[in-house]
C-alpha cells in the first residue's frame, strides 16, 4: 500500500468493527468463547476493504493478541475475495481475479 498527503488510510472513523453472521452461529464461537478467544472483522467504509482477524486474551485478561486471519473484499455478487494490494488514489484493488475499483464492492455487512 501507498499513501499521499491527500487522505489518510487509517483515520479511526473510517472504520467499523463487527463479528459476521456466519460466525456468530456457528459452532466454533462457542469453542472459541472456552478459549478466551473470538473471530473479528475490521471494515474500512470508503473502500469496502475487511480485515479478518483472530483475537485471544490471556488468562487474567490484561492481554490481547491480534492474529490476521485475512484481508478481503465482497464483491457486488457476493463472492468472497482476497485482495493482494490495494490503490487508495485509484481506488482500486488488486487480487487474483484481476483488478477490482472500490465502486464494485458491496459494502454491506453480513
């Protein structure tokens, strides 16, 4: 990733935290909850870019670990897609299907 001096990719309010659907009913979150441990996803509202990522607290709590589990988009066929780079200025995304713009994106949260 590149970064200007026009904008700043990782401004606090550029994103939203959420634990998708698909984990929340699933039966993994259950086992995970044992562990001290969850599945959450970090969404990037202008460029609909989701970061998946493993957390885990220690025993007394005073410790979490991050584990980057994937970096992703959905696309507007709501198809699950890596993303390998990203263009912030050209908005676009580069993954092993091609070049993907931000406009094809589905920024809905599942």
């Amino acid at each position: 990733m590149e970064e200007n001096n026009s904008e700043d990719a990782f401004k606090k309010q550029h994103f939203h935290i959420y634990t998708s659907l698909e984990y929340q009913q699933s039966e993994r979150k259950g086992r995970d909850e044992v562990h001290r441990m969850s599945e959450v996803t970090l969404f990037h509202k202008p460029s609909g870019l989701r970061i998946e990522y493993l957390t885990t607290e220690n025993y007394y709590g005073e410790r979490l670990r991050y584990k980057l589990k994937s970096i992703y988009i959905i696309n507007k066929i709501n198809k699950k897609v890596t993303v390998a780079d990203v263009d912030f200025a050209g908005k676009l995304f580069y993954t092993a299907d091609g070049i993907i713009p931000f406009l094809k994106v589905n920024y809905e949260f599942f």
